[in-house]
C-alpha cells in the first residue's frame, strides 16, 4: 500500500508524454492543467483497480485478470471504453502469442543446432576410437609375435623338431638368425 498520497499519482512525465501524444501540435498545455490531468488519471485508475477487484472477489480470485477490468469499464458506466480495450487486449494476446511462439522456435533451433553438434563430437569420438582399436589391434599382433619369438616359436623349426632337422638358431628374440645347411652331417 502507499504511504503517502503522492505516492497514488502517475508519474508526471509519462502523463506529460501522453498528453502530448493525444493534442495536436502547437498547443500549449499548462503546468496546472497538467497537474490536474494527472490527478485526474490516477483517481480513475484507482476506481478502475477497485472496481475490477470487486469482480475478481465475487471470483474467489486474488488475482485482477483483464476480463474483470472490461467488466469494471462497464459497471463505471465507460461503456465507450469497452470495445478500445477489447482490441487492445487482442492485439497484446496475439503480440504475446507471437513472442512465445518465435522463442519457441528459437528454442529449438538452439537445441537442434546443440544436438547436431553433439552428434558431430560423438562421430568424432567414434572416429578416434576405431583408428585407436586399429592400432591397439596391429601394437597387439605386434608383441605376440615378438613374444612367441622369445618364448621360442621359432626355434621350434630348429635341430630335432622335423620340419628341417639342419636348422638352426643363433641368437635371442628380434635379432634372431636361422640358418639352414643342406648337408647331411
């Protein structure tokens, strides 16, 4: 609630913009008349909210919605008022609906656009991934050939396994030579 009953007037420079918006260019509105256009407008805005309240009361309703104000416009005895009002609800409900539906829109796009790229992140991923398993897969053939040449798969072939009894192995692991005579010693 106000504390003051300066604190129940419009603002003076808003009502001075709506004044000078409403007449003609070139006339003069004093400082007093102003004032009193001011006041004025508060007095029916304060009538407005109180009557606008009484129907959103006999509503059970806390809340003023713009139905009890069109209602109030007539009950005032504004009937002038009414269909100005209507219209210009109209025009803010479609302006709104407007508004929500191009922030919806907006919306989505963004999560669309979040979405393709996260897609594009995880293909990426996936592409690193596989050419990574490919290399492990080869770096994994690689040490188990090497470990069967130290554990002794190749020496296998050597003297006494019967595949070329003439064979034979010198050195350890890599750097392991086999040597096959022909003679029969």
């Amino acid at each position: 609630m106000a504390e003051r009953p300066e604190d129940l007037n419009l603002p003076n420079a808003v009502v001075t913009r709506i004044i000078k918006d409403a007449i003609p260019e070139g006339v003069n509105v004093s400082k007093e008349a102003r004032l009193a256009i001011s006041k004025a407008a508060s007095v029916f805005v304060l009538y407005a909210t109180s009557c606008s309240n009484n129907f959103a009361m006999k509503a059970k309703r806390k809340t003023i919605n713009a139905n009890d104000v069109v209602s109030a416009m007539e009950e005032m005895e504004f009937d002038q008022f009414e269909e100005p009002l209507k219209k210009c609800l109209e025009a803010y409900r479609s302006e709104q609906k407007n508004k929500k539906e191009a922030n919806e829109k907006k919306k989505k796009e963004r999560e669309l656009e979040a979405q393709t790229v996260e897609d594009v992140m995880e293909e990426e991923e996936d592409d690193d991934n596989d050419g990574d398993n490919e290399k492990d897969e080869d770096f994994v053939a690689e040490e188990e050939e090497d470990e069967e040449e130290e554990e002794g798969g190749v020496e296998s072939v050597g003297p006494g396994s019967g595949v070329n009894d003439n064979a034979s192995v010198s050195g350890s692991g890599t750097g392991s030579v086999v040597e096959i005579s022909d003679d029969d010693s």
